[in-house]
C-alpha cells in the first residue's frame, strides 16, 4: 500500500494527538501513546468532531463533543455514545519520520 510522509516524530509529544490533512483523503489523527505512534480516522464515528481536539486517556482517545471513547491501538469504540469502530491506519517511523499507509 502507497505511503505518505506525515512529519517528524518529534513534533509531537508523548500522550497528546496531531491532525493531519491529506489531499483527497479524510482527516487522520495520529497519537504518541508513550513514544508508540498510532493513527485512526479524525472524524467522530459519532458526529462530526475532530478527536485530534480530544483527549488522551490511557489506551483510549476521549471525544471533545461527547466523550464517547475509542481504543487508539485498535479503533475499536470503547464507550457510548460512539458505537461504530474508527479506521485505523499501519504506520511506521524511519530515521525520525513518520509514514502513514493509505490508499489515495
Ligand atoms: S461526536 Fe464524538 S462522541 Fe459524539
């Protein structure tokens, strides 16, 4: 699957999520959960609320409209009122770089 460069690693801190915008792609939300980098869908399965302006809460991003939980590692919702899984995305950092997998 193609992949595409993000940013560096660096830029984002343990335990706080980053949006990032893909052309003709859907918003992606990466994670630092303790130096382990993770990325979903940004959009809410719930609504349309962007969970890069959630919060991180041990395994499990919180929802800032009205926080429903999903499972970072696995997008898996967690609690209501989010009920459907987000998409998650495989990614990997090389030489300080993160790359995402997505089909364009
Ligand atoms: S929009 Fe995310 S929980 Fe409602």
């Amino acid at each position: 699957m193609p992949e595409i460069k993000a940013f560096n690693a660096s830029e984002l801190a343990p335990n706080k999520i980053r949006q990032l915008l893909v052309e003709g792609h859907s918003p992606i939300a990466i994670y630092n959960l303790d130096g382990e980098y993770f990325a979903t869908d940004d959009t809410c399965t719930h609504g349309d609320a962007s969970l890069a302006e959630g919060d991180i809460d041990g395994d499990e991003v919180v929802c800032p409209y009205h926080m429903g939980t999903f499972d970072i590692r696995t997008g898996e919702a967690c609690s209501a009122p989010c009920a459907f899984p987000l998409k998650t995305y495989n990614l990997r950092v090389d030489d300080g770089i993160i790359y995402i997998e997505i089909n364009l």
